[in-house]
C-alpha cells in the first residue's frame, strides 16, 4: 500500500484527505488533471443543490438528476470558472 502512495506522490496525486482545505477555485483546477478531487466539491455542495432544487420541483428523482446535471456541468465547464 506503501508503494502506491509514493508512486501517486511521484506522479502529483494527492489524496481527498487534504484537499478540504483547498478553495473551490483551486480544486476545480486540480480536478482536471486529477478528477478525484471534484468529490470535494460534491460533498461541500451536494446537499445544498438538493435542498434548492427540492423546494423548486418537488420530485425527489427529479431533483437528484437536475443536482447530477449541474454538478456534470460543473465539472465540464470547470475551466471556464
């Protein structure tokens, strides 16, 4: 296991353990060349995307695939940001 942390280490790989003190901004550019870091932005936003778009449509499978569709997005454009 050792070995695979290192060889992450050598090749810029971080994990998502320290990337919760990263800005929006910084890991929205890391996560394009290490697309595991977008989780971050998942978890801090997932919640509050659900909640506002629940009180919009009502549905909840609606609302789910609306906060999928925006976090797609997100994550595409994501250099545009």
């Amino acid at each position: 296991m050792l070995w695979v942390l290192l060889w992450k280490h050598m090749l810029g790989f971080t994990t998502t353990d320290n990337a919760g003190e990263l800005s929006d901004e910084e890991i929205l550019v890391r996560s394009q060349t290490q697309p595991w870091l977008f989780r971050v932005i998942v978890d801090r936003y997932e919640a509050p995307f659900m909640r506002k778009a629940r009180s919009i449509v009502f549905n909840p499978l609606d609302a789910e695939e609306i906060v999928q569709d925006a976090f797609t997005k997100i994550y595409v454009h994501a250099d545009k940001f």
